[in-house]
C-alpha cells in the first residue's frame, strides 16, 4: 500500500452504469462509491473472509475507523443480485 496516496479503480457494470470505488483509505475516509446505484447491499471482508460491515442500502457513510490498516475486500450487490467485487488498502 503506498503512503498517503488515495486512489480509485471505475467499475462499468453495463452500457449505462459506471461508478468509482476507493482502493487507498485512511482510518477515517469515507468507503464512497461514486454513483452507485440506490438499492445496492455493499459487504467487506477482512483478509481472512469475516464479514465485518454490511449494509442493505448503501449511502456512502462507512469508515473504516476500527479496521487495522490492511487489504480488505468489498462485495456489491445490485438489485438484481448481481455482484461486482474488489478490494481496498487501509492505511494509517
């Protein structure tokens, strides 16, 4: 993970939904997906594949204050049940 840096990976879906999903955050940056679409269940996983957040609507307010800095995974899932997943660095 380098330093300070924050970055972002584009996730396109189809022909009409692109978002951004973080992959660098300090402890106290928002885990913001940039236009993601309402409805979405968004889940992380710490490196060793516990589920350590959920939320079945997902409104860009998580932090990941109480995470160690580390490689965490992401899962979203979209109404339609399908799912798009990645992972992250948290830094301190």
């Amino acid at each position: 993970c380098p330093g300070n840096t924050i970055d972002s990976v584009t996730i396109i879906v189809d022909e009409c939904t692109t978002f951004f999903v973080p992959t660098i955050l300090k402890h106290d940056d928002l885990f913001s997906i940039e236009k993601l679409p309402a409805g979405c269940t968004v889940r992380v996983f710490d490196s060793r594949g516990r589920l350590i957040y959920e939320n079945y609507n997902y409104d860009n307010s998580w932090r990941p204050v109480n995470c160690s800095a580390g490689i965490y995974l992401y899962q979203i899932q979209f109404p339609d049940l399908t799912t798009q997943q990645g992972k992250f660095c948290v830094v301190k």
